[in-house]
C-alpha cells in the first residue's frame, strides 16, 4: 500500500480531528502527525510520531506527502513551531499546506493571537508552498469549556454584551479542510462563519432548547471571565482570549460569509444543530461536577 499523500497535524485536537473525520468519511486515507501515535485507532490513517519542536521528526513526517494541514498545539510557541514547519515543507517538497488561521487576522491587529495568525500567514505566503488559509471565527465547540457552569447552574458568562458573532461548528471547518487538502489547486483566503450572527442572549436560547431547561446568558467583566476559565485553559491563554472577546464585543466579528457552503454545497451547521449534537457532553459535565 503506497503512504499517503496527505498530512493532518493536530488530529488528536478540535479541528485536526475533524478533518481526520471529514476525510476517513469520504474513504480517503491521511499521515496523523502525533506525539502518541499509538492513540490513532482510524484505519484510514497511518500514525507518525513527530514533535513541531524537533524538524528532524517533521522532516521524516512530511516525506512524500503532497498536502498537510497545519495546526499547532495552542502554546506560546505556536508561532515559531508553524513557521519551523512551513520551512521544513518547503524543503522536502510539499506542494499545499492548508493552513488553520483566525477570522480578522492582521499584522497590525490588537489581539496578539491575530497577530500571530497573520505573521504565519505570510511567511507561509513568502515561502512560495500553495497556501489555503483558513480563517474561521468562533467556534461553537468553544462552548464545551463553559460545560460546568452551563450544566450546573444554567448560567453563560462572557465579557460580550449584545454583540453578535458569526459563531462556526468546527465539523465545517473539517469539512472545508478536507475540501482543499484533495483540491487540484490552493483555495486562498477562506473566511469561515456560520450561518448568522448570534448573540450570546441567542446561543443561550438554543441551549435551553437542545438541554431542555434554561440556560442564560450573564454578562461578565473580562477579569472575572478570565477567572472562571483558570484551571480550563492555560494561563498563559487567558489574556489572550479576554482580547479576543474585547474584539468580540467591538461588533468586529459579526460578518457572515457564504464561504463554507460556496465550498461545501450546502448550509453550514447552525447553532441549534450544535447545541443538539453536543447535548449528551453538557449533560455529562453537570453530572461529573454533582458526582
């Protein structure tokens, strides 16, 4: 059997996964770049061990293949493990990288993480690869780290107000992933929202609908944001994402694009959809956290 010709790294992660799920569905088979290989149970996939911080292992990992799609571990490191990968890429001939970016990243951004996102773009740009960046908003599966208090005490907080966000279910990112890594050519720039723009009052509404009984949505000061996601998300994170939710609440992530069924060919998932889908993990939160 001849090795795969396309690469997906972070498929043990929210995106990477489901891209990994997007294409073992259509049949097709993908390198899975991990540090625990033996975690890899889809036959489609044949597990690699590398490290984003070691180019030796990227090196071996990349022979051959055709198309990778890049995410890195959410570290402060992430820049400098993309850019190091880029470069390896480029030097054992890899024709496409499909590269997972953030809506509204730019250079001159005053949210470090777009920031981050738009150096990586263009240096990927700069490296002459073909580049699909993909550049989705936030995502649905966001919602999961706020499982306890949604599940507990029935309660959403973020530092948000009304501003609403064209909030994504990461299976589309996946799927539009999928899309470009089996394309003849690099899709470009891809702006990935949902259907419509939400507010939080709104995503709260659908949970109540999916979980049935009330959820709502409080709105909170970044600080005390912040200390209700420490110990959920690193540390190092958390000053991060109340910038982001700053951006957020600017009314700057409300646009909705037609990208994902232009690629697709069909709706992207709604929030309903979602808060169906992942009804039984915010159920299992609330019961973990009463056990």
């Amino acid at each position: 059997m001849t090795a795969p010709e396309l690469l997906i790294t972070g498929v043990t992660g929210t995106t990477g996964g489901a891209t990994a799920a997007a294409l073992s569905a259509r049949g097709v088979r993908y390198r899975a770049v991990t540090r625990r290989p033996e975690l890899i149970t889809d036959p489609a996939a044949e597990a690699v061990a590398a490290e984003f911080d070691d180019a030796e292992t990227l090196r071996r990992a990349l022979g051959g293949v055709r198309a990778a799609y890049l995410v890195s571990p959410s570290t402060e490191k992430a820049e400098a493990q993309q850019r190091r990968f880029i470069d390896v890429a480029r030097a054992v001939g890899v024709e496409h990288i499909v590269l997972l970016s953030q809506f509204a990243a730019r250079a001159d951004s005053p949210v470090r993480f777009l920031r981050y996102h738009a150096a990586v773009e263009e240096h990927l740009s700069a490296s002459g690869i073909g580049g699909t960046s993909l550049r989705p908003n936030l995502f649905m599966q966001g919602l999961l780290a706020m499982a306890v208090p949604i599940a507990v005490d029935g309660t959403l907080p973020a530092p948000i107000g009304d501003a609403a966000v064209s909030v994504i279910d990461a299976r589309d990112i996946g799927e539009v992933a999928a899309e470009a890594l089996t394309a003849t050519e690099p899709l470009g720039t891809l702006t990935l929202t949902g259907p419509e723009a939400l507010g939080h009052a709104a995503i709260a509404a659908a949970l109540t609908r999916a979980l049935g009984r009330p959820v709502r949505f409080i709105d909170v000061a970044p600080d005390a944001f912040a200390a209700a996601l420490a110990g959920v998300v690193p540390a190092w994170q958390l000053d991060g994402l109340v910038e982001d939710y700053a951006h957020y609440a600017a009314g700057e992530a409300r646009a909705v694009t037609t990208a994902v069924p232009d690629v697709l060919g069909r709706p992207a998932r709604d929030i309903d959809a979602f808060a169906r889908d992942y009804a039984a993990a915010f159920q299992a939160a609330g019961t973990k956290r009463s056990a």
